[in-house]
C-alpha cells in the first residue's frame, strides 16, 4: 500500500530474505497500490524466463515494493541447475538466440500487441455501465500485467549483445563505454520518437499551409489537436493516426499516476511543431565507428565487426519493448481508472477522480459497486503523499560473484549482463564543485541554455525549446518531447539509461547519474553541460 506520512516516521523493513536495491531510475517517485501489486509478479515472471533461456546463473530478478518505493533483489541459482544453464550460455552464443526473438519480437509479439492495444483502446469507458466498467477495468488490468511480463521476457535480447560489446570492446581498446555506446546512435529510431505515423504526419504538415498555420496559431492546444484532426487532404488522417499511436501512452514513468500525452496537449503541439521544424543533421556515425576500429588490434577487427553488428540490431528492443508493451498499456489502465474516478467524484464518492489511481483494483471495483470503503479521505491521503526519501539498499550484500569459477560461456554471460545492468544503473561517484556538478558522459558535445527542473509530467508545460531538462530520470515514453530540450541531466541512471539513450538518439549533449542535479541546481539557471567531459556547469 502506498504510505501516507513522512519518510522519516516509516520502517523500512526487508521485503524478504537478501539483499535488496532501491531503483530510483525506473521509479524515482513512490508507486501507487495498483502498480506495487500488479508489477512484482509479472517481472519475476519475466526475469525467470530470460535468466533461463539465456543460461544466466541466477534464476530471475525480484521486485517488491516498501512503503511505495520500488526494491530489487537477485533470485540465487538452485546449485542444481547449474550444468544446465551452463549448456544453455555455449547455445547462446553459438545460435546467436537473440536474433530469433528479435525475430519474434518483430514478426509476432509487437505487431500483436498494437492490436490488443488498439482493441482496448477503441472502447470509451465513460460510456459503460458501472457493471461493464469494472470488467473493462479487469480486461486492462490483465492486459497490463501480460505486457509487464513481456517487456521483461524480452530485457536479454535488448542487453547481452551491447554488454557482450562492451566488454570485448573495452578490453581491446580501454576506451571508455560512453564512446563505444556512441557506435549504438541512429540504430533505434523509437528512441528518437520515430514512427511511420510521425513521418506521415510531419510531410502532411510541410505541404499544407493550413496545417502550418493552424499550428503556429495561439489557441488552446486541446482544440487546436481536434482541428488538425480535421483537416481534409490526408493532413487529418495523418494527424489521427499519429495521435491514435502515441496519444494513450503515457509519457513519463511506468505507473498509472503518470500522465498520458493527450492529458498533456500544449507539450504534444510543441512537440509536433519541433518536429516539422527539424533538419536533417549529417551523420558522424561512420567516423566514430572507424576511430573505435581502428583501436581495436587487428586480429580482433572481424570479430569487432560481428560483435558491433549484433549490437546494433538488438539495440532497438531497449526502447521498443517499453513503447509498444506496457507504457501503452499503463495508459489504458490510467484512462478507464479515471473514468472511474470521474464517474465516483461526481457522486461525492471522491474528493478528485484523480485520487482513485491510488486504489488497487479490488477498492476500484467496490468502490464502483457501492462499496465506502476505501472512503474519499483516504484515498485522498495516499494521493498526498510526496516524500522521495528511502534507504538506497536493504540487508546486506553478498560477495561479489567469481566469474572466472564459472566455464567460459557461462562467464561471457554474466560479464555482459553486469556490463548492461550496471550501464543501466550505476551512477558516477565523482566529486562535485561548488558550481560544477560531474556525472557520466551520455552524449557528446556542450550547450549552453536555461535548466528546467521537472519532477513529474504534469510539468512539462514549462518546457521550451532550447532548455536543458534537470530531473531525476527518464522513460522511453519521454521520446515524444525530446525534439524541444537543447541537453538533458539526471539524477540517477547509467549510460544505457533511457535518458542517455533518447539523447544520443537525438544528438543533443547529455549528461546522466549526477546524483544531486535537481537538489544543486535552480529552475532557470543558466548551465553549460558538456556531454563529452560528463560535467555541468551552473554558469549563473
């Protein structure tokens, strides 16, 4: 249950036996009841499947929830199963089994999750029966949790063949990863918002001076998103067809409390206009990838090749499996949640139908029935609860794993998804200054410009072009509004962080794991964040 006092005044006790991390990159804000019961068994889920059919020597991941906030722990190996998963790392690598699910994944899992998607999607639950609504409540959550469990199912196809890359890589060469993950740039179109339907929609617009001027018009931005819809000449079809992609997926975080782009529509209006605005910028990529190359002594050069290949290919799952799986599905749990919310509020069973995206799905369906309980001032308090203050682990951890026990597949194994993982959530640890700040360097090249403090998506209406984001982390979703920030720095989060990702993607200077960021910095000081050097500079 979410927890309704101040940090200080809550026990934090181990949510089981082991050793247990906070993840503050996922989850940087407590979690509502809803998500910390739908969550934790769909990734172990997930977790085991992957750690199994790659020949991981752990049997999954675990997450449990502490008063809101999100913890994840290392499910040990049964020493039994050992041999087997040993077997199992040699047929990896020898197959390449990643390419058949990214097969899988291209061919069957994406395609039939839009579907579900879109299925859902067509339903308005503000025209359903009270009775209709609970089942429909039922129908998202299922769907969600089933696209919890396949974002995970798919998490080794997306990091193994990157760390796998990173290590040989970085032991030929001792070039830092932030240089050798710059080779990843221009391979995963969704990182940079990409679509079919984006594309459309941008040459619509360039050739329609209605279009245009119906953009760059002052307006409510609700209105003006309806209007462009109903444009003739395939602008108002290719403006539906954009907005029916991306308009139902949230656009920060993973829960239900975080905000769908169409809540936001000033931010999705500016974002539409930078898009069309945006000019091609020539591509480095062939140079970088030739002075890494040329680093790489030649007798390893074709397996740098190969092991680049494989990188590349697999690098778009990162993103994709989030995009097209349960930040879509969060969505449609959040929209028929405040149709519910709505339908309750107005009958003085809530206070604010946004305070039933702090009930777990059983209090919706009673709440829907005529149940009082839980009442609105309860409800109410969960919502208010704002505190982002817990311990960084629980318990004490293990000693560290001893790869060269383990036989040669097996150890290949685990060193690339260390690398992964710990690219995806280590932070730096280097000093700061009084006005400068040192985190990793996600994405090459210096901006100047104003910083923007957003703690959650509700703010987005603060951002304007040419600002650099300061916030605590990023989700794929947040790809959609990319195209206005002239850099980006966080708090928490490695160079295979979304935030590092969408940045290289966009080719905009940033820097990730600050740590303090958004505790150092005011809204509106001017910074320079030097994406090469991995520093930030509070110039005023």
């Amino acid at each position: 249950m979410a927890f309704t006092g101040p940090a200080s005044e809550l026990r934090f006790d181990s949510p089981g036996p082991g050793f247990w991390e906070l993840d503050p990159v996922h989850f940087p804000r407590p979690a509502t009841c809803y998500w910390s019961a739908i969550h934790p068994p769909a990734f172990q889920r997930g977790t085991s499947e992957f750690a199994r059919s790659y020949g991981m020597v752990i049997e999954a991941l675990e997450m449990a929830y502490v008063n809101g906030f999100a913890y994840k722990r290392v499910t040990p190996l049964d020493p039994a199963d050992a041999p087997g998963r040993f077997a199992r790392a040699e047929a990896v690598f020898a197959q390449k089994y990643w390419r058949e699910q990214l097969r899988d994944w291209n061919g069957t899992f994406k395609p039939a999750a839009i579907q579900a998607h879109r299925a859902l999607q067509a339903i308005d639950p503000e025209a359903l029966s009270d009775d209709a609504l609970v089942a429909h409540l039922g129908r998202c959550r299922d769907h969600h949790a089933q696209m919890l469990y396949q974002h995970m199912r798919f998490t080794a196809a997306a990091i193994v063949p990157t760390g796998d890359f990173l290590a040989h890589v970085g032991d030929w060469t001792g070039l830092p990863a932030a240089q050798l993950l710059g080779l990843m740039r221009g391979s995963s179109p969704v990182s940079a918002g990409a679509s079919a339907e984006l594309g459309v929609l941008i040459g619509a617009i360039r050739r329609d001076p209605r279009a245009k001027e119906l953009l760059e018009a002052p307006g409510e931005a609700g209105a003006m998103l309806a209007q462009l819809r109903g444009l003739e000449g395939g602008t108002g079809e290719a403006a539906s067809a954009y907005l029916d992609l991306v308009g139902y997926r949230l656009l920060d975080g993973f829960d239900i409390s975080n905000p769908c782009a169409l809540e936001l529509p000033d931010a999705l209006c500016r974002a539409i206009r930078a898009a069309v605005a945006e000019q091609a910028v020539p591509s480095d990529l062939q140079d970088r990838i030739a002075t890494v190359r040329a680093a790489v002594p030649e007798a390893h050069r074709s397996q740098f090749d190969e092991l680049l290949e494989e990188a590349r290919l697999t690098y778009p799952i990162r993103d994709e499996r989030g995009v097209f799986s349960d930040i879509w599905a969060s969505g449609l749990m959040r929209r028929a949640t405040l149709a519910a919310g709505r339908r309750l509020a107005d009958r003085g069973r809530l206070h604010d139908p946004l305070h039933l995206l702090d009930a777990d799905l059983d209090e919706m369906a009673a709440l829907l029935g005529g149940s009082a309980d839980p009442g609105a001032d309860a409800l109410a308090a969960r919502a208010a609860h704002s505190s982002r203050e817990a311990p960084a682990t629980i318990g004490t951890p293990p000693p560290m794993p001893d790869l060269a026990a383990l036989p040669a597949a097996a150890a290949r194994m685990m060193r690339a998804t260390g690398l992964a993982l710990d690219a995806l959530f280590g932070s730096s640890v280097a000093p700061h200054e009084a006005d400068r700040l040192r985190g990793l360097a996600a994405s090459q090249g210096v901006v100047e410009g104003p910083a923007r403090l957003v703690s959650q998506a509700s703010e987005f209406g603060r951002i304007q072009r040419g600002d650099i984001l300061v916030t605590a982390s990023t989700t794929e979703a947040f790809n959609i509004l990319l195209p206005l920030l002239g850099g980006i720095v966080t708090d928490s989060g490695g160079l295979l962080s979304h935030a590092a990702i969408v940045a290289r993607e966009y080719g905009i200077p940033g820097v990730v794991g600050t740590r303090e960021a958004t505790q150092r910095i005011a809204d509106g000081q001017r910074l320079r964040v030097d994406g090469s050097a991995g520093e930030v500079t509070v110039l005023v």
